[in-house]
C-alpha cells in the first residue's frame, strides 16, 4: 500500500514541476546581491583609544627623568631635605615592626607577582590579534 501511494505521489510530482515555468533571474539579479554581499562585508573597525595618552606619558617620563636627574646632582648632599623633616613617619615603622610573613604566604605572593607580568604582556598579545581581525 505504502509503495502505490508513494508512486502516485512521484507522479503527481513529475507533473506539477513539468507544468511549472522555469523562473529566472531579474535583469539586475547579479548587481542587486553583490551590492547586499558588499553591505554585509562592511563592518564598523573598533577604533583603538590607549588608555592613557601620549601626551601623559610624555608628561610621566618628563617627570621619572627630572627627579632621576635632581636624585643625581644633589643626592649626596647631607643637609636636611627641608619641608620632608616636618613629617614623622615612625608610625608606619611600628605598625609594621611586629609583622612576620610565613614562607608559604611569602612563596604565594611571588608566584602571584610572577604571574601578573607574564600575563599582562599575553593578554595584551591577545586582544592585539583579536581587535586586528575584527
């Protein structure tokens, strides 16, 4: 029963595609999808913004190099520091005096730091690669 209903079928099958007109394309039909085809390929690039400028970073290594300098040409000097004296800093000596740090805490803080500044440069390596494909 299943084979004469499906052969009834195949035949209804056969003459509806013989009795239907081929189609085709309009005139433009190529332009009309290369222009959709361009429209989709078009993305918006994420335009990278450093964090911190260069002007600020030319303002930090101006900084770092004149008091490298002034550390340089008056650092041996022996007389007082002038407004420096005024404050007393003996309380953060004695808060930290009695502080003892295990070898366990010390180890996991150094892995930790180790840690960071490998994965800083590989993050950074990272999102590099992935803001260029984009």
């Amino acid at each position: 029963m299943k084979e004469e209903v499906n052969k009834e079928l195949n035949e209804f099958i056969k003459k509806i595609v013989k009795e239907s007109p081929t189609e085709s394309p309009s005139f433009d039909f190529t332009e009309t999808v290369m222009s959709r085809i361009t429209k989709l390929n078009e993305s918006k690039v994420t335009v990278y913004r450093p964090l911190i400028s260069k002007l600020i970073w030319v303002f930090v290594v101006i900084l770092f190099l004149s008091l490298l300098i002034y550390a340089l040409l008056f650092g041996n000097e022996t007389e007082s520091l002038g407004w420096f004296d005024t404050f007393n800093y003996g309380f953060i000596a004695d808060s930290f005096s009695g502080l003892e740090i295990s070898k366990t805490t010390l180890y996991g803080i150094t892995f930790f730091t180790v840690m960071l500044c490998l994965q800083i440069p590989l993050l950074k390596q990272h999102f590099d690669k992935h803001l260029a494909a984009s």
